[in-house]
C-alpha cells in the first residue's frame, strides 16, 4: 500500500494535467481568447514563466526554466524519501498528489516551446482575478492541504499518521 495509492495518484494528476492542457492549448484556445463559462470563471491561456502566482516571470532569463525545474525535481526527490517514511495513507496520498502536480508543471517547463507552464483557470469576483492555475496548481495545493491538515490534526499521540516522520505513539510521555 505504502507506493501504490500515492504513485497511482502522482500518475492520475500527471495525465490529467497534461491532457487538460493539450485540450486547452491545441483546441478549446484556437484562436486565443477568454472564454466566460460562468459570473465567477473563465478559460483563458496564460504561459507562466515565474513560480506560483506568475512571481519572477517578467523578463525571465533563459536558464530559470532549467533552474526552476531541477529545484521542483529536487524537492520531488525529497518527497519521494519522505513518502517512503509514511506509514499512513493521508500523507502518502498527499505526497502523491504534490509529486503529481510537479511534475507536470516541470514537464511544462522542459518540453513544451515556450518555457513556461500552462494555466487556464480563471476564478474572479467583480474586477478581482485570482491568478490564472491549472490541474497540476489544484493537486499541489490539494495534497499540501492535506498534509497541513495531517500535521495539525492527527497527532503523533492517537498513534495515526505521524510515524515515519519522527513521532511516535509515546511522544511527549517520558519513559522510565
């Protein structure tokens, strides 16, 4: 159980990141323009060249796409040993949809012509837009929530989720 859940969820979002964007890309957005779906969200196409929230993406050099991407598959990496700590689904499972969205978004970076990662989702109240994400943005958060959520929540004293990363059923009793 301990890979299958969270490598079958880091699968899933990678596929669907990816082919929500070639839909996007090479037909929903021929020509491009936005698309008003409802009074609080349209389709648009916007190419990300910085981090979260489009930070550092004005005038970008040419290696912050490579940079960009080997920091997201370093921390992939380090997800992957943390995951092989976990003993309980709910950080596993998180840990899969944050390694899922990853990679997608690094995959946006290495191998699509613009260099930058695919966003389509456009939430908005009145005139406010929150910046545009994609499938891959929603699993990150979703799987960091999550494990905000298992941290908080579930502590190491119930014996649930925690073990593996330090805690242990008799955290915080002294032992004799």
């Amino acid at each position: 159980m301990r890979w299958r859940l969270p490598l079958a969820l880091a699968l899933i979002v990678f596929v669907l990141d990816q082919a929500t964007k070639w839909l996007i890309v090479e037909v929903v957005m021929q020509p491009p323009r936005i698309i008003d779906v409802t009074g609080f969200f349209n389709l648009v196409l916007t190419f990300n060249r910085g981090v979260s929230f489009g930070l550092f993406g004005q005038d970008a050099a040419s290696w912050q796409p490579y940079a960009l991407s080997a920091l997201a598959l370093a921390i992939v990496a380090g997800l992957v040993v943390w995951l092989s700590r976990v003993d309980h689904w709910l950080p596993a499972a998180a840990i899969g949809l944050v390694i899922g969205g990853a990679i997608g978004n690094t995959a946006d970076r290495l191998f699509r012509s613009e260099r930058a990662v695919v966003d389509f989702l456009d939430f908005y109240v009145g005139s406010w837009h929150w910046p545009a994400f994609n499938v891959a943005d929603s699993a990150i958060t979703v799987g960091v929530v999550l494990l905000l959520y298992d941290g908080l929540l579930n502590s190491p004293e119930t014996g649930k989720s925690m073990q593996g990363l330090g805690g242990s059923k008799s955290q915080g009793k002294e032992e004799s």
